[in-house]
C-alpha cells in the first residue's frame, strides 16, 4: 500500500469523524445514525496506519491488492448503510 494512499486515508477518516461529530453537536445528526459512520471512519484509521491488517485480509479473501479490499468494503458498508436507512423509511 502505497504512502499517498496510506496519508489520503488517514486525512479522510479524521475528516468523516470531524463532520460526524460536529453534526452531532449541532443536532443535526442522532448519535444512532452516527456511529456507524465513525466505526467505519475508525476502522479506515486503522488499516492506514497498520497495512499489515489489509494484506493479510487480501490473503484470507484471496484479493489482489489491498486497495481492491478497501473498495470491496466501501461498497458493502455503503449498501449496509442504504439498506438500514431503507428500513427505517419503510
């Protein structure tokens, strides 16, 4: 995993986290929708600052390239998140 990748992640998680919380300080986010999101912030956190975590996750699933998990995962949070808010419409 490469070192701008690695530094976009950690600027992108800690600025999802900052938003969440101001949001939330303003009310304009319930705490119940915003865990989620720092979750998945914190969780992107850490696998920037350890790779080590991403690889062996490649090696388990039998991914190519750990950036290739990264967006597996983005991809399966972002329709968990949009089949819960689903739910909560219906």
């Amino acid at each position: 995993m490469s070192l701008l990748l690695r530094i976009e992640m950690i600027l992108i998680a800690i600025a999802v986290i900052m938003i969440v919380l101001f949001s939330v300080n303003r009310k304009k986010m319930c705490i119940q929708y915003s865990l989620i999101w720092i979750v998945l912030s914190v969780g992107l956190l850490i696998v920037a600052i350890f790779p080590s975590i991403a690889f062996f996750l490649c090696d388990i699933l039998d991914i190519q390239t750990p950036t290739n998990l990264i967006f597996f995962v983005g991809i399966l949070a972002l329709l968990m998140i949009a089949f819960y808010q689903t739910i909560i419409i219906s």
